[in-house]
C-alpha cells in the first residue's frame, strides 16, 4: 500500500515538472487580476470637454476627495476612442484607487468590462445611464434622456404649450438629439422635428418655413445652444410670439434668458456628477457600501430660468477658480 502511494506521489510531481508552462500561465492571470486599493481616482471628462466645465468638475471631484485622502488626476480625451485609450491605460497603473468616466457606453464597453474586471472600480457620469452600468460600473452619476425630455415637456405644459418643433443640428434617426427631441414632444399634444446645419446659409430660412407651415406651433426647443444664432435670425421674419427653450447650458445665452428670449437651459450639473462619483468611489472603498446601489444616481437636469441664472452663475463660476 505504501508503494501504491509513493508511486502516485512521484506521478503527481512529474506531472508538475511537465507542466510548468501551464501552471505559470494561470499563476500570471491571477497575478493580473489582483487589485490593491491606492490612493489615485482618475477623472476621464467627455471628449474635447471645454476648459471651464473642466476646471469646475475637477475643483469639486477634489473637494470630495479631500475627505477621503485621495487625489485626483484628469484626462481630457480628444475622441472616444482617445477616451478608450485613456481607460486601458489605467488597467496597470499602481496606485490607483478608482475611475470616473463619461462613457459612452457603445464604444467603450468592451474596455469598461475589462478594467472593471481587474477589480477597479468604475463609475460612469454624464448623459446615458446605459453607458456603464451594464459593463460592470460600480455606478452612475448623471442625467437619463427619459428624464430630461420629461422635464423639458413638463416645463412647456406648464405655460400650456400645445405643439412644439423642435430643431437638431442632426437627422439621424438614433441620435441622442432626436431621442431628447421626441421624449419632450411626448409630453404635449402635438411636436416636429426639422434637422439644419449650423452652417448652412439656408438653414435660418428652413426654420422659418418649418414654422409658417404650422400655424398650431407655440414652443421651440434647440436641441443644442450652438442653434441659437440661426434661431434668431429665422425668428427675425416671425410675427407669431414662440416660447423657446434650449437643451444645454451657454454662458453666451445667459442675457438671453435674462431678457425673456428664451425660456430656460438645462444645466446637466457636471461638476455636481463629479463629486458625486467621488463620493460614491470613497464610500464603497472605505465601508463597502454602494450609493444608489446599482442604479442611476440623478443631478437633474436643472431647469435654468430667469428667476435661478444668477445662482446658477454664481455656483459655476466658484467652481471655476
């Protein structure tokens, strides 16, 4: 019997000694996967970020950094690929104890599953609740489209608004735009969709027509601040009295909501989205816990009005010292 059991201890080991490439291979990707937590959270903004929303999302993601001793460091990505070189990146970094993302969701969920799979945790800001959650984010801080174009409607309800035309810089079916678009159309009786260039000469004089031909329109939403040039030259040749909203926030529309010309901005609070996610990084690496556990958490969108812009401002611009 003791022959039986030292011949099979000798078989084990010589299957061992065969074996050592193999053995080695899966010792690595264990190695690999070992996440110690560092004292680093990565701040990755959207790509081409302006430099004020920048500066206001990394005041307040320090801030709330402070309480837990982390430091933050941001990138600002040119492109959503750049985005993605940038989170791959960060899969080997030491040190490091989280990461912040605006993600899209389409483009970077293969890399967001991956890195999350090392065991850093991950939380996604920004627009789109489906863009991290699904890949293994921690979490999400940020606006949902469902829930922007609710707002949006229910503010033009309000004033008992009928019929809305709502103007895109794109006419792509899927776009994010047309999407915001048609969930605030949903809210009132009847709403339009016209797609113009920023550019184009013409596209003033399109706008224009869209609303001659409908005599029941009595709201405009600018799907982007950037249409509100053309906007206003369009409205030049119209008699009939139009209630506008943009979506979005410009500090160059500020006067304009002042004076009456618009009726609001959506401000989707940005900076707000970062020291939440920092928070939510803190809280679940130092007790564990989970903010919102696995569910949205929402910063808005603020509904900017006359009666709010100089709050509004004055909360910006501390952020941007």
């Amino acid at each position: 019997m003791k022959k039986i059991l030292l011949l099979a201890v000798a078989l084990l080991l010589t299957a061992c000694a065969n074996n050592t490439d193999v053995l080695n291979v899966q010792t690595k990707q264990i190695e690999e996967k070992t996440f110690t937590v560092g004292k680093d959270i990565y701040l990755i903004t959207k790509p081409n970020q302006d430099e004020r929303t920048v500066k206001a999302m990394e005041t307040a993601a320090k801030q709330a950094a402070e309480r837990f001793n982390y430091a933050v460091e941001t990138y600002i990505p040119t492109s959503v690929d750049d985005a993605v070189k940038n989170l791959k990146s960060l899969s080997g970094k030491e040190n490091i104890a989280g990461i912040v993302i605006a993600a899209d969701g389409a483009k970077m969920g293969k890399t967001l599953s991956q890195v999350s799979g090392t065991g850093i945790p991950i939380v996604g800001i920004g627009e789109n609740s489906a863009a991290a959650l699904p890949f293994g984010a921690l979490g999400f801080v940020g606006v949902t489209d469902a829930g922007t174009g609710n707002a949006v409607g229910s503010r033009f309800k309000a004033l008992n608004k009928k019929s809305l035309l709502c103007i895109t810089s794109t006419s792509a079916a899927k776009s994010r735009e047309v999407a915001l678009c048609r969930e605030a159309g949903d809210i009132l009786k009847s709403s339009a969709v016209i797609s113009v260039k920023v550019s184009a000469k013409a596209a003033p004089e399109s706008i224009r027509k869209a609303i001659a031909g409908d005599k029941d329109v009595d709201a405009i939403l600018l799907a982007n601040p950037k249409l509100s040039g053309i906007f206003n030259k369009a409205r030049e040749n119209v008699v009939r009295k139009l209630t506008v909203g943009v979506m979005g926030y410009s500090e160059t529309l500020e006067n304009e909501l002042r004076n009456g010309q618009i009726l609001f901005m959506t401000d989707n609070q940005e900076a707000m989205q970062a020291r939440y996610a920092v928070d939510m990084l803190g809280t679940f690496l130092t007790t564990a816990g989970r903010v919102g556990n696995g569910t949205p958490v929402l910063t808005g969108p603020d509904i900017v009005t006359a009666a709010t812009i100089d709050a509004v401002v004055l909360a910006r611009k501390q952020y941007q010292r």
